[in-house]
C-alpha cells in the first residue's frame, strides 16, 4: 500500500500510473490479438482504442469536476487532484461508449463485432487500475473490522487522497478489482461461443453494473455522497451512482432483447 512503486534518481514511478499503463498495455494487447483472430484490421482498430481511451479519460475526470463543481469553485487549489485522480469511471465509460459508437459508425467498422472484442480488454484493464487505486489509496472504502482490513500509514498518500490512515477499511478497491477479472473471464468465454453481435458487450455493461451497485455500499472516499433515496441503513438506500448502475443495467437487458431478436430475423 504505497502510492510510489520506486525512485530511479529524479524519476519517481507512481503505483496508480504504472498500473494504468499496464492495464492499458493489457488491453491494448488482448484487442490486438481477438481483431486478428476473428479478420478484423488489426491496426485500424488499436488507432480507434487509442482515441476512445483518450475520450473516455477526459470524461471521466470532466465528470468528476462536474459533479463536485461548488467544492472546486471553492477550493481552487484542489483541481491539481483532477489531474492527478483517473476521474469517475462511470462518467468515462459513458463518454467512451457514446464515442465509440460515432467513430465505428463514421469510420464504417462493424460497430457490435468490435464492442464484443473491446469490453473483455476493459473490464481486465479495468481489473488491473483498481491495483494501482489500491497502492495510491485512493477510492477507499468504509471502516472494517474483518480479518482482511487495510491499514493505510502513508502521510503521502494522505495528502493525496484524503485516506484516513491507521483506520482499518474495507479494501473496496481489491473486491471491484477481483470483480473485473471475474468479469474479464466471463466476457472472454462468452466472446469465444456468442451467439450474436453486441451479447458479449450488452453482458459487460449488466455485469459492471451489478458490480458496482456492490461496491458502492463499502466506498468511504465520499461519505457527503447525495442520496436518491436514504435508507435506515446503508443496505436499504441508494446514491446516485447506484440510480446509475440500475438505468445501465435496464438498459443492457433491453440491449440483449434487441440483438437477439435482430439475429433471429437476420437470413
């Protein structure tokens, strides 16, 4: 649990970048290797991932400015943490998408063909960021009293994130993390048998839903998050995230409807 892996001289390489890139690198290669597998352009296909990623990481962190636009407008000096944070996932994702579906579509690439290829890499590379959020220790989770708490000592990251140290919390950043690389497998499987276009994408956009939905519950990096609806208990209420997770989940069942019928009426 430290936020820099290691100093070579005046180059220190921090654990939350050096993850990212590897998840990236990952990524970036599983999609290489299914677009050539199934005859795909190989190199068109990795220039579009490049932009996506591109799109999808300014969304993420405009999506975090938004949503904490009064904190910042009072805290100028705060927004070097939007620099320096990978911003909210769920805002990333959702630019990306939308993103991605203008570029196949304007570029004339089969749009579900390649979203079926792309979302296994995600949720592996996605698997592989939370490690780094674990080691900066950012995105932490609530109080925790059971036998695989983390304990956070580092002033550092302290200073960087806000993480409550000596404070024993629930590693959320490790389950989200396990949950992707189950995710990553399960898409990977269904890639290798689908039965249609657009299954293995709608299926990840299920799937991270419900995972997310869960780990709400143990994030503890903004305990003034709003309510939708505010429970007795945290069980029995729902943040605005989790609104989000339930309208993405909706949706992907709706989409896994549409492709199906559309590839039982196809010739």
């Amino acid at each position: 649990m430290n936020p820099i892996l290691f100093k070579l001289g005046p180059l220190t390489i921090h654990s939350y970048g050096f993850m990212m890139a590897l998840g990236v690198a990952l990524a970036l290669w599983f999609i290489y290797r299914q677009a050539k597998r199934q005859g795909l352009d190989a190199a068109r296909l990795l220039d579009a991932a490049f932009y996506i990623m591109i799109v999808a990481l300014v969304g993420a962190k405009l999506t975090l400015f938004v949503g904490n636009a009064g904190y910042y407008f009072k805290n100028p000096k705060e927004l070097i943490w939007v620099a320096r944070t990978g911003g909210v996932f769920q805002g990333g994702l959702a630019f990306g998408v939308l993103f991605a579906l203008w570029y196949f579509q304007r570029h004339k690439m089969p749009t579900w063909k390649i979203s079926d290829i792309v979302v296994p890499a995600l949720a592996l590379g996605h698997g592989i960021g939370r490690i780094g959020c674990f080691l900066a220790g950012c995105c932490y989770g609530t109080e925790c009293a059971l036998p695989w708490k983390a304990t956070f000592h580092s002033e550092y990251a302290h200073n960087l994130t806000g993480i409550p140290l000596a404070t024993p919390l629930h590693p959320v950043q490790l389950y989200e993390s396990a949950l992707n690389f189950l995710n990553a497998l399960i898409l990977f499987l269904v890639l290798r048998k689908k039965r249609f276009d657009g299954q293995v994408f709608s299926l990840y956009i299920l799937n991270y839903s419900i995972i997310r939905y869960f780990t709400e519950f143990f994030r503890g990096d903004h305990p003034d998050r709003a309510f939708v609806l505010q429970g007795p208990t945290p069980l029995l209420s729902v943040t605005w995230p989790q609104l989000a997770c339930v309208v993405s989940l909706a949706a992907a069942l709706l989409m896994l409807r549409i492709f199906a019928k559309r590839s039982r009426a196809e010739p």
